[in-house]
C-alpha cells in the first residue's frame, strides 16, 4: 500500500468514527427530546 493510500485508508476511518459519533449524539437528542414529550403529558394530567 502505497503512503497516499494509506492517507485515505485513514481519513475514511476517521470520517467513520466522527459520523458514527454524530449519529449517536443526534439519536441521543432525538430520544431526550421523545422522552421529555412523553414526561410532559403524563405530568401535566
């Protein structure tokens, strides 16, 4: 494997990890924002 195409090798790992790192902090909102909704109603009756 040649240096550049280890470069990209990495670089696409790196991309990898920081996508699946901002999936999942967006999930995360995505089920807080769900869960303080659902709180919400059950509180406020």
């Amino acid at each position: 494997m040649s240096n550049n195409e280890h470069f990209q090798a990495e670089e696409m790992a790196l991309r990898r990890r920081r996508s699946r790192r901002t999936a999942l902090v967006v999930g995360l909102i995505a089920v807080a924002v769900y869960v303080g909704f659902i709180l919400s109603g059950v509180l406020a009756s």
